[in-house]
C-alpha cells in the first residue's frame, strides 16, 4: 500500500467516526408529561443528522431518528427543514452539471 492511500483509508475513517459521533440517541429524560420536550431547534438539528443517525439505527436500536417526545408542527417544521438541507446535495450536482453539458454539445456541434 502507498502512502497516500493510506492517508486516504486513514482520513475516511476520522470522517466516518466524526459523522457517527453526531447521531442522537435514545432520550431517556424525555417523558410524555414532561415540561421539556423538543421544540424547533432539537427537530432542527435532528432533521440534519438524519442520514447519520439513520445509518447508526441500523446496527443500534437505542438510537431513533424521530424524537416522539415532541410539541408538534414546530418540531416537524425543523425536522423537515433540516432533512432537506441534509439531502439536498445531490440535487444540486446536477445543476452544476448541467451548464458544462450543454457547452460540450454546443461545441461538438460547431466543429462537426
């Protein structure tokens, strides 16, 4: 193996640990009738992490991606909010890509 590489494997794995290290867990302070149940930011913020998060349910089932112990259409407004920011990276790839495509065909079809 080559330096790089392993410089590379060595940097996957920091970016994979710090990713996981974000997911949430169970909250076992949270009751039904508790006085501090999640609001917009903590829906938020879960809404972000919910690719990790999902990733880490796989293989532990303490973790949730859904607080439940929530006030309602503030926590899923953050929630959806921070989802759509998380994955919508992809869309944009593709808009980036779009521009570069339509130059090559212009080109390929001025030198025809």
């Amino acid at each position: 193996m080559t330096r790089q590489r392993v410089v590379r494997a060595a940097g996957v794995l920091v970016l994979v640990l710090a990713l996981a290290a974000c997911a949430a867990g169970p909250n076992t302070a949270a009751v039904a009738d508790a006085p501090h149940v999640a609001g917009f930011w903590l829906g938020l913020w879960h809404g972000a992490i919910s690719p990790i998060t999902f990733v880490v349910s796989l293989f532990n089932s303490g973790v949730n991606i859904y607080e439940i112990h929530n006030n309602g259409g503030w926590y899923n407004f953050g929630f959806m909010l921070g989802a759509s920011a998380a994955l919508s990276g992809a869309g944009r790839s593709s808009a980036a890509a779009g521009p570069r495509s339509s130059r090559r065909s212009t080109r390929r079809g001025s030198s025809d």
